[in-house]
C-alpha cells in the first residue's frame, strides 16, 4: 500500500501547525536567559516598545504548579527565581505583528547574577557546582550478571578503551510548534508533537484543570525523532498561557535557530570498556561505565540511561557482566529522547570496542563477532533467555555477501598500496535493539485502543498515535484492513484527539507498529464479535454487520476495545534490573565502506548496506525508508553533526554550520530484510524505528580504522579529529 | 510602516500587493495568500524546503524580498499537477512532508532539463533539499522514474 496521506503532502495540501488557518490571532514569543546558572535580579523592559500592545506572561501567571510534569517535576514552565541553563524559558510575549513580538522579546533584558556553573559531565563536579543530590547525579543504575571482578582476574586478556559521543541535534525539517485557544471554557491546544496525552497531562498539571476543560490535537507533524516526545509539554504550556491571559488564539511556532537553541538534543555519551577474553576471542567478562550528560532538568535523562545500559554489552553471549551508569546533571540544554535512546552511544562503544579487540588479538572482526553473537537458549546481560529463533549469525553472513565484504578486503589492500593520497576501508556492526517500552513500561502505559464501527459500515481506528514520517496512518489502515478482510478504503484513521481518542501511548520507543498495531487486530476482534460474527468473518460479511448494528441501534454507538496485555512468560525486576528487557528485539548487521583522503582528513561513505531482522515486513516501501533515513542521520551523527557549546548553550544553532547529510553526501543505502515473524506483534511485526540509527556510526568508523589504520574513538570524527589521530 | 505595490504572476494569474518592502516572498505566499504549500525550514536558504520558481528557476523563497519579483513569474507547488508525483509516491520520496513540497519543485526542474544529467548527478543537483526522513534514496529513485521526458513542471 501506499502512504496514505503521500499525495497531500507531496502536492503541499498537508497542512502543518503553521499552516492551520487562524483567525485574530497572537504571535507569541519566548524570552530566554542569558546566562547558564544564576539568581534573576530583574527583568527590564525596553524602553522602545510600547508595551501596553503585548501581552506578557511570567511565572506568575502559571495556575497551577510552576512545573513541567514528567518523570520529577524539577523542571519549571518559566523560570522564577533561578535559571539553569542558557536559553531557559522566564517570559513570554505575544503580538498580532510576528515581527514587532520578536523585537519586543530581544528588547526584554533578564538580568541575571551568575552562580558556577557545572559544564563538563565528564568530570566530578566542585561542591560549589552541586544543584542536584550531593553529587549532581540524575539517576544511577546498574546491571551484574556473574562475577566480573573475578572473571577479568582471570582472563588471559584484558582490553580497555574509552569511547565518547556527541551531541546531536534532531533537524525535524517542520520546527516545534504550538496553537493553543478557547473554545467556551476548553482550552484546545494544537501542534506538533508525537504524545497527545503527555501534553494533555503536563497542561492539566500546570494550568490545574481537569481533562474535561482540555483538548489537545496533534496536528500533522513534520519529523519528530524524539525531539517531539517530551519538548511539545513545554511550548504547549507557553502558547496555552499566553492564550489564556490574552482570550485570543495564539501561535507559538520557533524558527530554526530558537529550536536548535532551545529544544532537546541527543544525550552526550562518555562509555568504559574493560573486556576479558580468551586468546581466540571469546567473551569472558564485560565491564562497562555510562556516563551520559542529562543537562540542566532530568527530564527523560533516567529512561535514556535504562536503555543504554541494557544494550551496552552488545549482542553477545558473556557470562560475567557488569554495567554501572550515570546521568550526570550539568547546566547545558536539558537532553532529551532523540530515536535510539541510548542505545546508539552505548552500542557505538560496543562495537567500536569489539573491533579493538580484534586489532589487539590480531583477529578477524567478522570471526570476533561470530564467535560471540548470541544463540538461542544464551541470556542477555539482565538474564534475559533470548529463545526467538532469529539466526544472528545468518543475518551477519547475509550482510557479508551482500556487501562483498571480503573481496572488497582484498580490493582495498591493493587500492591503499598504489594510492598516495586516498585510503578505502570496510568496517561493521552487530547489534540489536529492543521493543517497545523497557521492562514493565508497557504494562504500566496500560494501552487502550479502540476501533468505531461506522453506519456505512465502514471502521475508524481511535488511538493517540501518530503520523510524523514513518507511516503510521498507512500501516494502521495495513493492519485493520488486512484483519477484517476489508479495503483500505474501508479504513479511517481518526485524529489524534485527546476529546475522541483513549490513550494508547506515546508515538516513542519503536512501539508503534509491534505493540499499538497488535491493540488494533485485538479491538477489531473485539468489535467483530460485538456483531455477532467470530474471526473469522472477513469482507462485506463485516460491513453489512456493522452496517445493520446501526439500523438496529439507532443513536447507538459500536465500538471495540483492546487493553495492552503483556506477551506471556515477561518477567522484569526493577530493583535488580534483572529479566525480561523486551518483549522482543531487532537484530541487525550494518556494513559500511568509506574512502578517506588522507590530505583533507574528509570521509566519505562509498557504500552502505543494512540487514536487519524485524519480524514480519508490513510495508516494504516504508520499511525501506525508516532504514535508510536513520542510517543517513546515523551517518551525520558519525561524521558531520557537532554540537558546538558555549556556556552549556549550542552556538552553530543554524543549518548554516551545523551540517547535516544532503543526498550528495551519502550512497545509495541497502537494505535487507530477514523475516522470522514476531507471535504478539501485529501481523509477526516488530519494532523497526529507531533500530537503523545504532548501526552506522561503529560501522563507519570500523572502516576508517581499517582505511587509516587509526583508532578513532569519538564522534563525530570530522576531518579536524581525523587530522589530529593522523598525523 | 511604507509599503510600496508589487505586481507579479503567481501561478498563472495576475496579483497585485501593497507590502513591506523587506517582506520576504516566502511569507507573502504563506501569510498573506495563504499559499501554505511552500514550507519554512531553515528561513537562510540551506534546506530548500521553500523552493519555487521565479521566472522558471528554482530559488530560496525564504531569501528573497518580494519587492524583487515585481514583473517576473512566480510559480509555488500549488501550481503542478497532481498526476506528475505518482513516481514519488511509489518510490517513498515523502515521509514526513515537511521538504517534500521544495523537494517536488527541485525535482520536476530537473526533470525538465535532463541535459544537466550530462554534467551533474541527481545527487549533486538535490543537494540543496535537506531531507531528514528518507535518506534520499526514495528521492533519487523517483527522480530517476520521472526523467528523462524534458516535460516543464508546470
């Protein structure tokens, strides 16, 4: 099938948050703190303006608590007192002139006495740089499987390195952006964003009303990523404010720059490997460090850490683990969800680390890797059985023929000789990522969807996930279609709407498809049976049932309902972070070929190929694109994409100098898929999103390594540190 | 504020304007005539989402002033036909939808003048349409699908 909504956008009918037509309405603006950490003394109005024009709001006008709710609420709506980092919201003004409420928001002065800032999360901060606990640590958490202490004692061979990541900004093409108005006494707010009911709770939270005098839609969104997981509460709150003060409709919709500047970005990663192993390559022991940057609230900092520490250890099969991490507070930017979620820092160092080993035994990678990847019946590093029938090895001998891996070996020994000023290398990773929420996240969400049987006979799919690019509106008529026997065209998918829709969860976490797709086979069964029929009744049997409920019911309403079930056999200790990770994970072997010139230190990827194993394939043609667009940011993130800070605030907030790939900067990006079908997933499904972004940058500078014979250890490897390891 | 009045072709029909002279021609398609198709991404002409023609050539609209295009012709993504973008719907060329319209525009130009293929590759002549969803393959492919028949975009 086709994405559904393909053609709107392609024709520009699509309408964005910024597109919606809005009647007498407000600009609205952010005023934002200078400073990384400090008193607020005063704030200063310009004396240009005339500021009987603008509507102001500040901390004061909040209704409720003065916080944004998540995980803690230490995270103000506007800053009151305090400011934590630069680029912290403290007042916002609106205008009817977008560009008179710019000029009114650079002439309000936020005048601020500074206090130490705590900047480097790699180091042990000062007493008088602590703002959180006793030692600026959001969050701890640690995982030991065996004794790794002993095991390492004992290993014939010990290799250590330390590996860093950077941080990495989402680039959604559509920036963050909010309308928010009143309808009666219902405060509708309007945007973009992918967890309708995170924003409905954070405004009911804030702004201290119930749910029935708050409606939040997702508008149709242009790229997400994360960026739009937990960010949209905040400016949700901003334009809800400045609507309720000014009793009119008001636009919020950041430029690029201010969203670069002030929105959340991947978790900056310092990773420890210390690797015991047997002189032929076998794992004896993992100990592992992960330290990530939080930033300046703890906003999603905890869950990051959880999923990076799980997947740390890598694919493989070791008896002694040991994985401590820590999320460390700083006065930088908050950091926040960005696709992968942890997984691709830590995995980066895995399988960096991995090849390091080999170099090290004087060992084959490819040989390093089938040695270790794990079999069924082997348990992960949290104990977990991994019993799913994927054949790992396969998937890495899959991508070793489709890439030619070893006659390209070859090619490039003799290419490298007769060159002077070129270098070719081929370099790859193994590695996996899991499912859904982590551990007993999905049995906490308690997913419900439900599918509205419609007079016509026709179905509307009713859930609070939503389409930003990856192809939820298409897969979920897929999924409902391909169930009842029916056409796409039968198929309706409502909007987003916290008035009409029940809270399936957030768009987040590579859930979509597996676990919400799954709620819709369940509530179209249910539905199915509420007209008598079983399941299997497929095609116009259905319709005409539906069709007749409502001759039979007039001003009656058919619905079916699922509520998320957890696959039987999960079992997850929180305390000792032992158990069942995942429901399931995807598994994948990334291989990539670059060239280097060795006299401009650039790299450049010639060739790229994915396999990946991901249950049963919905959508080729969709599948395909998730692939190669996170195997593309995933380039970017190993080569290109720096976040350069200053004071904890990111300073090349322009697409000018913060570079990301364009179709000249990378090859064509193959992708396979090996198929072994997932039981509780929708039709074998598993999650695909955020699994391609893990991959490429081990893989890439795997190849580097080889092309230059370096070891480079930290992304992103821009010519400036390729230069600095080569000469 | 002075305004000073614009007259220009959009789209195959005659408009006139009073507007700032410093609008930019972005804003006065979206906000003033409420042309949303052409999308803002970057607002300093590096992602190409905002791509339209102005007398026949692919430009920036974020960078340029209307007061420029008085006399010229201007044509938005509002203006090609639907049944031009079936090779970018089955190749995946869109995802989130956000470059797609600047993407189109940039494409179907490329499409009109395949002798650019003798010196340039696709690659090297979409490079100014920042794509962050589909890693350019369905781009290419589906310029690839439609090339090769000289047709002009509108």
């Amino acid at each position: 099938m086709q994405r559904r909504e393909g053609l709107a956008k392609l024709t520009g009918r699509e309408r964005y948050v910024d597109d919606l037509p809005l009647e007498n309405f407000l600009w609205g603006m952010t005023v934002r703190s200078p400073a990384p950490r400090g008193r607020i003394t005063a704030v200063r109005f310009g004396k240009d303006v005339d500021w009987s024009e603008f509507v102001i709001v500040d901390h004061r006008d909040i209704p409720g608590p003065n916080e944004i709710l998540l995980i803690e609420r230490d995270q103000p709506v506007l800053a009151a007192s305090h400011v934590r980092h630069v680029h912290e919201a403290v007042l916002l003004v609106a205008h009817t002139s977008r560009e008179m409420a710019r000029r009114a928001a650079q002439a309000v002065e936020i005048v601020v006495v500074p206090e130490p800032a705590a900047l480097d999360f790699r180091v042990a901060p000062r007493p008088e740089q602590i703002q959180y606990g006793a030692d600026n640590v959001l969050k701890r958490l640690k995982i030991e499987k065996g004794d790794v202490e002993r095991a390492l004692a004992h290993a014939p061979v010990v290799v250590e390195g330390a590996y860093e990541t950077g941080a990495q900004e989402h680039v959604y093409l559509e920036t963050q952006g909010m309308i928010a108005w009143l309808e009666e006494d219902v405060l509708v707010v309007k945007g973009s964003m992918q967890c309708p009911y995170y924003v409905l709770n954070a405004l009911q939270h804030a702004l201290r009303r119930d749910e029935r005098r708050v409606r939040v839609i997702q508008a149709p969104t242009g790229g997400g990523f994360g960026g739009k997981e937990e960010y949209p509460s905040t400016i949700a709150l901003h334009a809800a404010l400045l609507a309720l003060k000014a009793r009119r409709p008001v636009k919020l919709v950041y430029d690029r720059s201010e969203d670069m500047a002030a929105t959340t970005k991947r978790h900056p990663a310092l990773v420890r490997h210390r690797t015991g192993l047997t002189e032929d390559g076998r794992l004896l022991a993992q100990d592992i460090e992960v330290i990530l940057d939080g930033g300046a609230y703890v906003t999603l900092s905890p869950v990051v850490l959880s999923r990076g520490i799980i997947h740390a250890a890598g694919p493989y099969a070791c008896d002694h683990v040991r994985i401590a991490g820590r999320a460390m507070f700083s006065n930088a930017v908050p950091f926040g969800a960005f696709r992968g979620f942890g997984a691709p820092q830590t995995l980066f160092a895995c399988e960096r680390h991995m090849d390091v080993i080999a170099r090290t035994l004087r060992m084959d990678p490819v040989e390093l890797r089938r040695k270790n990847l794990i079999r069924d019946g082997q348990r992960t590093a949290t104990g977990q059985v991994i019993q799913d029938g994927t054949d790992r090895v396969a998937v890495l001998e899959r991508a070793l023929a489709l890439s030619t891996f070893e006659e390209k070996r070859r090619a490039h020994t003799a290419f490298n000789a007769a060159q002077r000023s070129k270098r070719r290398g081929i370099g790859l990773a193994t590695f996996y990522h899991g499912a859904g929420f982590t551990g007993g996240g999905e049995v906490h969400l308690n997913s419900r969807l439900r599918v509205a049987g419609l007079p016509d006979g026709r179905i509307e799919v009713l859930s609070a996930n939503i389409e930003m690019g990856q192809g939820t509106l298409t897969v979920f008529t897929q999924i409902a279609a391909e169930r009842l026997g029916v056409t796409p065209d039968d198929v309706v998918i409502g909007e987003p709407d916290t008035a009409r829709v029940p809270n399936s969860g957030p768009t987040v976490a590579s859930r979509t498809t597996m676990v919400v797709g799954h709620l819709i086979e369940r509530a179209v069964d249910d539905l199915r049976t509420r007209v008598g029929l079983d399941d299997r009744a497929r095609g116009s049997v259905v319709k005409d049932a539906i069709a007749h409920w409502y001759a039979a019911h007039p001003g009656g309403r058919l619905v079916g309902e699922a509520v998320y079930e957890a696959p039987p056999g999960i079992s997850w200790d929180e305390q000792r972070y032992q158990g069942d990770a995942y429901g399931a994970f995807a598994w994948a072997a990334y291989v990539a070929e670059v060239e280097v010139d060795l006299r401009t230190c650039a790299t450049r990827v010639i060739d790229f190929v994915a396999v990946q194993e991901v249950g049963k394939v919905i959508n080729p043609t969709l599948a395909r694109g998730q692939v190669q667009g996170g195997v593309v940011q995933g380039v970017g993130w190993a080569l290109m994409e720096e976040c350069k800070f200053k004071d904890g605030a990111m300073v090349n907030n322009q697409l000018t100098n913060y570079l990301i790939p364009t179709s000249d900067d990378v090859p064509p990006i193959r992708v396979a898929f090996v198929e072994n079908p997932y039981p509780h997933g929708a039709q074998g499904a598993k999650g695909l999103g955020e699994l391609p972004i893990d991959g490429p940058a081990p893989a890439i500078l795997n190849a580097v390594a080889a092309a230059t014979g370096t070891e480079p250890r930290a992304i992103p490897l821009t010519p400036e540190r390729l230069m600095d390891l080569t000469r | 504020m002075s305004t000073v009045q614009v007259v220009f072709t959009l789209n195959g029909a005659a408009v006139s304007l009073d507007l700032d002279p410093a609008e930019r021609l972005l804003d006065t398609l979206r906000y003033r005539l409420g042309l949303t198709g052409t999308k803002e991404g970057c607002g300093e002409g590096e992602c190409g989402a905002c791509t339209v023609y102005l007398d026949g050539l692919p430009v920036n609209s974020c960078l340029v002033p209307t007061y420029q295009v008085r006399g010229a012709r201007v044509e938005s993504v509002e203006a090609i036909a639907a049944e031009r973008l079936g090779p970018f719907l089955a190749q995946g060329a869109t995802q989130c939808g956000a470059c797609t319209p600047g993407v189109v525009m940039t494409a179907l130009w490329i499409g009109a003048h395949p002798e650019l293929l003798e010196t340039h590759t696709i690659r090297e002549l979409m490079a100014g349409n920042l794509c962050r969803c589909t890693g350019y393959d369905g781009i290419v492919d589906a310029v690839n699908t439609a090339l090769g028949h000289g047709e002009p975009p509108v």
